[in-house]
C-alpha cells in the first residue's frame, strides 16, 4: 500500500470512490457547505477522551488546551465528558461562558495576562489561575483585593526539561520565555502563602507540544516534587500537579505511533507515586492539559483543487485554502497527509505540492498524488483539528471556513463561514 492510499482515523473510502470522515460523504459535504471546511469528527474526540479517562483514571484533572480549538459546541462537548478547560484569553473564557461551561472546571492561563483578564477570570470564579510569573502574582493579588476574592491559583515552573521537539513549540528550558526557574518559583510560592488574597494549590509545568518520549513528561515532576518537598518543609502545602499537555500526535499514517494514553499515565502516575514518597509529602492530584492529543485526528480540512501546473519537473496543485487557514506547514514546517478525496484514481502517483491560493509561497504539503489530480478535484487535508482553525488569520482578507461536525453518518454546523464583507468590520470608514 503506497503512503497516499493509507487512511488516517476515521476516514475511509466507500465503493463509488470518495471517501467519508466520521462517516459522512466527504463529496456531500461539500456540496453541502462549500470549500474550504474543517470537519470535526466527534466521535473520534469522544474516543481520544474516553481513551485518556481509563488511561488516568478518575483522580487525574484531565483539562482541555482550548487554545488547540475552541467554539461554543466543542466547550459544551467538553463539559459534558467530564473535562475540565484550559483558557487564555478573554476570548477563550468568554466562550467557555457562552457553553455555560462550569466556572471552577476553568484553568487561566497565559504568560501576558492583563489586567481585565485577570479580574474577568476571578469575576467568573474560575477553578485556577496559573501564574506564570512574579509581576503577575502582584497583580493577581491586587486584583483579588480589588473584587474581595481569595483567589486560587497554580504557579507555572520553567522545569529546564528540554524536549525533543520543534522549537518554535518547546516550552521550557532557559531560552522559553514561560514560567519561573524553580528558585524564583519557590520564592513566589511562599510569598503567596503568606497572603490572604491567595490560595496556592499547587505547581504547573508545561515543557512544550508534539513530545514523542513519555519520559520527559515524568523527569519534569521531579523539579516540581523538588519544590513541593521544600514547600512543605515551609509548611505550604502543594496538594496540586500539573503535567500540563505536549503529547504527540501521528501527522502521517507512515509516522511512528506515538506513546498512548496508557503509556503516558503508566509512566506519569508511577512518577507521581515515586516523587511523593522521595520528596515526604503527601501524593498530590495530578493534571494534564492535552490539547492536539484530542483533536488533532479529529479534523480533517477539505479544498477544492483550483488549478494544477507543473514547473519543469515540479508539479503544484494550488488549492481554495491557505496559510490563513492553516498556518502550520509555514509555521514548522508541520505535515498533513493529503488525500483525494471526491473520487478514487487508479493513475499512477506523482510527487505534487499541495498549496494555498494566498500570496505567499504557503506549501501545504508536497507528497505523491493521482498523475490525473485536476482543477475541481477535492482534496482531504488530514489531522487539522488542532492550532490550525484557531490559528487562523484573514490573510489577504480571506474569509474564515466553517466548522462541520461529522458524527456517525451525520453532519450539522459547529461554525459558520465568515462572509468576505466581515473581513471589513472593524474598519472605521472615515
Ligand atoms: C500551558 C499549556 N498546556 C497545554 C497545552 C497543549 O499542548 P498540546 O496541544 O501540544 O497538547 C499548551 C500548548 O501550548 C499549553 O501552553
């Protein structure tokens, strides 16, 4: 089987030749909605979250990185499995409240929060706030006094574990802007302690995204239990920690499988166990904050083939999508697996560049396609459901795709698509 005829999760390909996502006609859904789309195949959501819940059980804070993509639908589907949500932004937080997400199920996150977030996070009555530094543990502080609230929060370490991963995503180390080195962090742990308008829970550490080995998630405990261990001497104790998110996800069905969810909590919960009874205190909860773990699979990005030349020995399929609506390849150079996907072709496969219509040099993905792919073709653009509708810009003023669920054969509308006119909406015409 070549590379081009293997199927990611939740695709398949039916008898006339097109192939299907979550069970719907990939050629019927664009007829339906138009192209370009992202569809969401929710139940291949579903299984990645019941995956990760047997995995770590029901004492493991599993926390959706809404940052991976959000909407109002997506936050109500969180809710109702029992996650909890990692937000950053006003914007995040107000969509969480627009799913009526329950407030202490949210983490605040960000490593620039200002000020208005900061009051509107302890005005919703978010679970946590997680400090990423001691400028913003004071202003934390002010703005609990300000509103009278005590407010409970996580403080972020920078553990120094540097994983294997691209840089652009690797999120600790003395060269990561994020976090507290453990001293500073040990330093505004107990600072908050003695404050009345705070209540310390515990300890955060995210080290970065796209992490094949497990073992760097348990080695970055060990700072942490470090720290709780020297906490508790203090007499603060750190009932709290949080692993945070990273864990890989397969871009290509030839790419190497990457650890499950039963690797990772095997490993993360032994070191859980083990760093508790090496550092004297009591086992904490532990968190983990899985972003593209459970929604990279789940969406797939449909285009229809505008035109397709050859330079030379070169051959370009250039597609109704873009960078704006995908910015990961350009980004680091990330790949999709693209897939023809209204019709089968028995042709020969030829190696073709896959790119976007906007004026940049935005390469999709270059890998071999049908010899006879041609304008009006529909192609599949896999694993698109994480950091690429919400990073997402109107490049060129482009307007935004919509977002489809897919489910079990059906299909209804999670987004709609942007219309070009709102590409306008914030000028001031004066
Ligand atoms: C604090 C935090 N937690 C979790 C995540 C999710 O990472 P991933 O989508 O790679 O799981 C991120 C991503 O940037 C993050 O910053």
């Amino acid at each position: 089987m070549t590379i081009a005829e293997q199927l990611p999760p939740g695709i398949a390909r039916g008898a006339a030749g097109t192939a299907s996502f979550g069970g719907v006609d990939l050629a019927a859904l664009a007829q339906a909605y138009g192209t370009p789309l992202l569809a969401f195949d929710g139940e291949l959501f579903d299984q990645s979250v019941a995956a990760f819940r047997s995995a770590f059980g029901p004492q493991t804070d599993i926390s959706y990185a809404a940052k991976a993509f959000l909407c109002i639908a997506l936050a109500r589907r969180v809710a109702s499995r029992g996650l909890t949500l990692d937000v950053c932004s006003l914007g995040e937080l107000r969509t969480a409240q627009a799913a009526a997400f329950p407030a202490d199920g949210l983490r605040f996150h960000g490593c620039g929060k200002y000020d208005a977030e900061l009051e509107a996070a302890l005005a919703a009555g978010v679970g946590r706030i997680v400090v990423d530094n001691e400028e913003e543990l004071e202003r934390v502080e002010c703005a609990a006094a300000r509103l009278r609230r005590r407010a409970p929060i996580l403080l972020r370490v920078n553990t120094g574990i540097e994983a294997h991963t691209h840089e652009m995503v690797r999120t600790a180390g003395e060269s990561s802007k994020f976090g507290m080195l453990p001293p500073r962090a040990l330093a505004a742990a107990l600072r908050a302690a003695a404050s009345g308008n705070l209540h310390v829970h515990g300890l955060h550490s995210h080290i970065g995204s796209q992490i094949y080995e497990p073992r760097f998630f348990s080695d970055a405990l060990e700072p942490l239990f470090e720290l709780a261990a020297a906490l508790h001497g203090e007499g603060v104790a750190v009932s709290e920690l949080v692993a945070g998110g990273g864990f890989a996800v397969r871009y290509a069905p030839d790419h190497e499988a990457p650890p499950s969810p039963a690797d990772l909590a095997g490993r993360l919960l032994a070191a859980l166990q083990t760093g508790a009874r090496s550092a004297g205190v009591p086992v904490p909860q532990l968190g983990i904050e899985p972003g593209r773990a459970l929604v990279g699979e789940a969406g797939l990005s449909l285009y229809r083939v505008l035109s397709v030349k050859n330079h030379g020995s070169k051959r370009f399929a250039i597609v109704d999508g873009s960078i704006a609506d995908n910015p990961r390849p350009a980004l680091y150079g990330s790949y999709h697996h693209a897939l023809l996907a209204g019709r089968r072709s028995a042709a020969r496969e030829r190696e073709t560049t896959v790119c976007g219509r906007s004026c940049e040099a935005d390469l999709l993905v270059t890998c071999p396609l049908a010899e006879d792919l041609q304008a009006g073709d529909l192609l599949a653009i896999c694993t698109t459901g994480a950091y690429t509708y919400s990073m997402a810009s109107n490049y060129n003023r482009f307007a935004k795709p919509p977002v489809v669920l897919v489910e079990s054969g059906r299909h209804h509308l999670w987004v709609r698509r942007e219309r070009d006119d709102e590409t306008l909406r914030y000028d001031v015409d004066t």
